[in-house]
C-alpha cells in the first residue's frame, strides 16, 4: 500500500474501514467505532503502535477471544499475527495475554 502524500489519520481510517470490511465478509459483527479501534491499539502496543500492525513476520492483530462474538470492547485482544494464524488452525487458545479492553477509561 502506498501511503506517500496522504496524511497519518487517512491511512489510519483506511486501515479501520479494511477491517470492518474483512469482518463482514466473514461475517462477523464489528462494534467498535474509529476512536474505541486507535484506542485499543494504542492501549496495547503504545504511541507506535500503526508501525507494527500486518501479516508480515512480527506483525501485529486484533483478534478476538477465541475467535467467537463480534470485535468490540471486552472481546478483543491484540497479537501477533503469527500466532493467531496458529491458533485458528489448531483451535487452541492462548488467553495468557490478557490486554483485551474490558472498558473505556473515564
């Protein structure tokens, strides 16, 4: 993808309208707004955190808890993407990493 000349934010929202449409050709539901979606990842990963997200080796995910329900706060969970393309082929699901959103700070 190439980004040259085209502000952070509308990369950003590119980014976030891609996963809603990934989402609803699987179909599952996506209840996350634009600003609950940058926090999430920025809550996991920190200010860099658009660097890091892809497929590519050491790229990170939003996933959810055991692949079930709709992305939305409480049921997602950021990772490598390495490792949830393993857990969705063996069915086994490592809940160890617990920096999935359970609540917006207030």
């Amino acid at each position: 993808m190439a980004y040259a000349g085209r502000s952070p934010q509308s990369v950003l929202k590119q980014r976030y309208f891609s996963q809603i449409s990934d989402a609803r050709r699987r179909p599952v539901t996506f209840n996350l707004t634009f600003e609950q979606w940058v926090w999430v990842w920025e809550r996991a990963l920190g200010p860099d955190w658009a660097r890091m997200i892809g497929n590519q080796r050491g790229g990170y995910c939003m996933a959810r808890f055991g692949d079930r329900g709709g992305y939305e706060l409480g049921n997602v969970v950021i990772k490598l993407s390495a490792e949830n393309r393993s857990e969705g082929k063996t069915g086994r699901y490592n809940f160890s990493e617990l920096n999935g959103i359970l609540s917006l700070p207030t």
